[in-house]
C-alpha cells in the first residue's frame, strides 16, 4: 500500500513537471505562466500533503491492529493455551498469579491447592538440574525463570507414557540354571533321572506360562527365556516367588534342587544383553545359587538380587579345585614377581591365606610380596607378626603399600585373597597400580567386582579363603614342595576362626584339608594361642555383652559407645560369644572402629540369614556370617538403620531356613 502511495507521488511530480514545461514553451504572458505554475505547485502539495496524511493514518491503523493482535495472542497464550504460568513472590514464594491453565491444575472448590512449600521444592528441583513434576496421573516438565520470579510448566504426560511404553517393550533375556543337578542325579537311575525333569521342567514352564514369555529348554539343567522389561517387572514385584515354590516342593521330595537365573535388559545389541545375562548368571551362581540376579546392559547399572535365602551348598567338586591350581599355576609362570593382600584389618583367615599364596608362589620360584599396614592390626596378627621373630625367612616377605608401590613392575600380579571388593583393599591406590588382578574369597559376590580379573576363584561353600587356598597348595606339592609348619599352622587358624572352631560351615572337605594342614605340621596350642583372647580385650566384649537388647525373641543388638573405638576382632568374638548363650540365635554388634567408620558384626547359628540383612545395608558375607562398615553415621544412627532394615525383612530372614 505504502509503495502505491510513493509511486503515486512520483507520478504526480512528473506530470506537474510535464505540465510546466509545456506552460513555459506554449505560454507566452509571463503572468499567465507564474499564475499558472503556482496553481499548479499548490494543487501538487495539497496532492502530496494529502497522500502523505493517507500515509500516516494507514500506519496508525496497522499499529492499532498490531496491538489488537498482539493482546489477542498474549490472551490466548495465557488463556488457551496449555501451558501453565505461575508467578510468585520471591522472598515468600507464595503465588502470586496463575494463568487458567494453573488453576486447572492447582485450585480446587475455589482453594489454591499450591504452596511456598511447593513452589521452593520446584525452585530446588530446578537448580539441581531436574525439570519433572506429577500431579496426579499427569507429568509435566517445568522450567524456573528466578529473574522473573515465574514458573512455566506444560503436560507431557502423553510424551512421558509412550517414553514409558517403549521401556517396558525392551527385550529382556533370561538364563535358568537347576543347583546341585549333577550331584543329585549322580546316584539316580534313569527312570528317577526321568522323574526329576519332568518335575523341573513342569515347574519352570508353569511359571513362564504365566507371563506369556518365549523360552526353551537347553538341556537338562538349563532355560532360556526371552521376555518385555514389563513381564521382569511383574517378575520382580513377587520377588520371583518360583525360587521358595521349586525349593518347598524339592523338600517335599527330598530332593536339594533349587534354582539360579541370571537376567539382563536394554543392551544396545542382543548379544550384548545376552552375555550380560549370562554373567548374572554366573554371580548367582559364585554367590552360593538359589537366588536371581537382574541387571540392565549398562556399564554402571546396579544388579538387583532376589532370593538367596538359603545357605551355600557345596557345589565344588575337586575337578574345579584342580583346574583352578592347573589355571593359577600358568598365570605365575608369567608373572615377573607376585603381591599378596587381604582386606583392610585383616584377620587370622586373610594373613592364613596370603601367606599360604606366598609359599605356593615359591612353589615356582617366582618372588612373592605379603602387602600389610601395620597401622591396621588387630590382636590376632599382632601376635603373629611377633612370632614371625622366629621365622625370618617367612617374615622377611611383608612389606608396606609403600614399598609395594616402588617394587611393582609392569607385568606383577596382585592375588586379592578372603575380599573382592577393591575398596576394601589394604591399599586401594595399590591395587589401582595392576592390570593383573586373581581373586581367591569364599564370600558371596557383591555389586563391587573388578573389572577384568585374570582369574576369579570365589567358592561361597567353602568355609574360608584359607581352606581355598590350602587346597591349591595340596595339588602342587611335592616330596620337594612343602608347607613351612608356621604358614600351615597359620592357614589352620584361619580356617578355626571362619569355622568357629568347626562349628559352623564346615563340610567333609574343610576337615580333609584341616588334616592335611596336620599333616604339614601345623600346631594346634599356637592356633590356640594366636586366637586367644587377652584380659582387656575380654572386658571390653564382656562391657558390649553389657549392652545387649532384644530385637525379636532370639535376635539381640549391641551397641557400642560413641566415644570408645573397638577392632573389628572384638566386635565379632561379641558376636560370637552372644551366640553360644541359649536361645539367641542372631547377634548385631554396632561399634565406632579404629578407622572412625561404624562397623556392624552380623551373626547366627543357622536359623536366620544375617547375610540378607546385611546386604540390605550395603555389605554383605555369608548367610551365618555377615558385615557391613558405614561411613559419615554415628552408632545410634546405624542401630536406627539396622532396626529398620529386621523390622522390614522379619519374615524373609526367618523364612530363608524353612
């Protein structure tokens, strides 16, 4: 319009032009010719003037449109459109104003359901990084302007359940192993053979049934299952009850069957999500069997565990021991030199068996290096180092996580023995120095594992690192190749003090290598006397004992004083010496340790699982005996904690024995 106007006025000049020229050339009276030039200019400016006011109204009347516009579009967007904006008052944070689309959500019957409460929690989520938020069925994702003191929020519920739905689709693929197979159809003719898979395999295909999943039978002893995350889930709400099913109904049989899975989601690949799986599995399996572990294909994904609630049962066989010597023996043979550590504090069984290691590094002429900080020692190996006086040719291979750190090569190899966990090494900046990494523990596997061990023999049945580890020597030795009597006396007491004097954990196999540790020269009265029990260090277990309470009828809690520090060594001969009383049957004993951590000493005689427990507390053990070190907590805070984790696992710990 404007252009039409400009090009109008140009016109207009032109012709005026046009029509002086032709005055001037055709009008001979001067006067006639200004008279008529100056009506003519006249007439163009009031044209022009004209034009001009055209112009200005045109523009008034579109900024008057603009504004119409504009105040329209600002009313839908407030009104209309689904979009939620609050603003609040920035020292009270209270609302101040709520579009409609706000009031939807947050007024109801007239009342502002929206508090200072509220609007601080979505200012704090806010800074934190997170945009979320529920109100009742609906999500929404919301965004802070503290600038403007406004909160901005829309629904993405419909975007947030097809998010949802595409999670539950992915595939998930599970493995099912039957425990003790072998063992117990070993002396089963084919007809009770044929009797106990059609047992299993109608209990496992019953089950799977019910979620409407794909499986196949492998082979008599193993499942394979594909599945949605969705049909896992429902899975694990009943806590994959298939486990306490399968195990009752084999009781009924008397058969000792249970079953292991091992079961992983969301890999980039199948392949990827298969393998992981498979190493779920193969925890289950090192953690003692009879539970599930789920995991999803991620690097730093957490495995789930479920079941678990019986003990170990000895799975082993001597063909494994001998083909862990056999892989262990050609791991040394290409190692420069060997470091042998236990875990932080360590006890009788951690100092058996990594001198135990060391003399089976000899074995094979290779030099072998026994990591200890004497700044962490208890009484036991207190003792020991002083009567390492008399040995020193076995004393001499101790030495420091310093001098550790000066020794290393390139191609050492660290043996972590009775731990897996790499924190709970002597030395953590240590063990971060090896690529080299085997595993010798008899403890159930944890979440924290090393990542790429050369070699990882964890046996959950047997009764300690100790007796592993002697097991390794017996196969190696020779008429040439002996156990020094001091090193097996010390693997024979780390062996009584796991065992509680043969007492608990023990199997046929623990007392064939206790003879074989006999036969090798180990001493009785030393064992007795390194494990024995000074004047002071019973008064302080007599001061905890003390401090006992009862939790239920056969549990009790001990906790220690905030300002009084015990060694881990104490704490658990409170443990046990509670046990031996008539009718306890668990014992927790809570005390600040000499590394200021809150350490908590689990035990039982076999009628309730201490190890559930403790794992719920993010330690871990065995099903008799369990612990768990709390950092950044005072003893009432972890008593607290404990409570609360027997009072919300009561039954399962009572029904992990039936």
């Amino acid at each position: 319009m404007e252009k039409n106007r400009m090009k109008r006025i140009l016109g207009s000049v032109f012709v005026l032009f046009l029509l002086e020229v032709m005055l001037y050339f055709f009008v001979s009276n001067k006067y006639f010719l200004v008279a008529g030039l100056l009506i003519l200019n006249v007439v163009l400016v009031n044209w022009i003037l004209y034009l001009i006011k055209k112009m200005e109204i045109s523009n008034t009347e579109k900024i008057r449109e603009a504004s119409t516009i504009a105040e329209q579009s600002l009313d839908y967007a407030f009104n209309e459109v689904s979009v939620g904006i609050i603003n609040y008052d920035p020292v009270t944070k209270e609302a101040k104003w709520l579009n409609p689309f706000a009031e939807g959500i947050f007024q109801k019957d007239g009342q502002a359901l929206i508090s200072p409460e509220l609007i601080t929690t979505y200012v704090s989520l806010a800074e934190k990084g997170k945009d979320i938020f529920k109100v009742g069925d609906n999500v929404y994702r919301f965004n802070v302007d503290e600038k403007q003191n406004t909160i901005t929020f829309r629904d993405i519920t419909e975007e947030s359940n097809l998010y949802q739905e595409k999670i539950e689709m992915q595939t998930a693929i599970g493995i099912i192993s039957v425990d003790n197979y072998d063992d117990i159809t070993d002396s089963m003719d084919d007809k009770q053979v044929s009797y106990l898979n059609s047992f299993i395999t109608t209990m496992v295909s019953d089950w799977l049934d019910e979620y409407q999943v794909f499986y196949k039978r492998l082979n008599a002893e193993r499942y394979f299952f594909i599945a949605q995350l969705e049909d896992i889930r429902k899975m694990m709400e009943t806590k994959f009850q298939i486990l306490d099913k399968v195990r009752k109904e084999a009781n009924d049989r008397e058969l000792a069957i249970t079953l292991s899975m091992g079961i992983s989601y969301g890999g980039e690949t199948l392949s990827q999500t298969g393998n992981i799986a498979q190493t779920n599995l193969d925890t289950a399996l090192v953690r003692g069997g009879d539970q599930v572990v789920v995991k999803e294909a991620k690097d730093n994904a957490k495995p789930l565990f479920y079941g678990g609630r019986s003990a170990s049962v000895a799975k082993r066989t001597r063909v494994r021991s001998r083909a862990m010597s056999t892989a262990i023996q050609g791991i040394l043979s290409e190692a420069s030199d060997v470091y042998i550590m236990g875990h932080r504090f360590p006890d009788m069984d951690a100092i058996g068996s990594a001198f135990g290691m060391a003399r089976l590094v000899r074995f094979h002429a290779k030099e072998a290096w026994i990591v200890l900080d004497k700044t962490e020692s208890i009484p036991d190996v207190d003792r020991v180092m002083e009567e390492l006086e008399n040995y020193p040719d076995i004393a001499k291979q101790i030495i420091t996580p310093k001098e550790a750190m000066k020794r290393k090569k390139e191609s050492s190899l660290l043996i972590m023995v009775d731990y897996h966990k790499p924190s709970l090494s002597i030395s953590q900046e240590l063990y971060e120095q090896f690529a080299k990494v085997v595993i010798i523990d008899h403890h159930r596997r944890g979440d924290e594992f090393p990542a790429k061990p050369l070699l990882s023999y964890i046996e959950s049945s047997a009764s300690s690192a100790s007796e592993l580890v002697t097991e390794l020597i017996e196969y190696q030795s020779n008429a040439q190749r002996r156990l020094d009597k001091f090193e097996a006396t010390l693997l024979l007491s780390g062996i009584v003090v796991d065992t509680k004097s043969f007492s608990v954990r023990t199997t046929a196999r623990t007392f064939d290598v206790a003879s074989y540790l006999r036969t090798c020269g180990a001493d009785s009265s030393l064992v007795q006397y390194l494990l024995s029990s000074d004047l002071t260090s019973y008064l302080e277990m007599n001061s905890l004992i003390a401090r006992s309470e009862y939790v239920t009828s056969d549990t009790v809690i001990v906790s220690g004083s905030e300002e009084k520090e015990y060694n881990s060594v104490t704490a658990a001969k409170t443990a046990d010496t509670l046990l031996s009383m008539v009718g306890i049957n668990a014992a927790f004993v809570i005390t600040k340790r000499t590394d200021k951590q809150i350490g908590i000493s689990a035990r039982s005689n076999g009628s309730i699982n201490v190890q559930l427990i403790m794992e719920n507390l993010g330690g871990g053990g065995h099903f008799t005996n369990a612990a768990v070190q709390l950092s950044g907590v005072t003893v009432a805070e972890a008593k607290e904690q404990l409570l609360k984790v027997i009072h919300q696992n009561k039954d399962v710990m009572y029904e992990s024995t039936s």
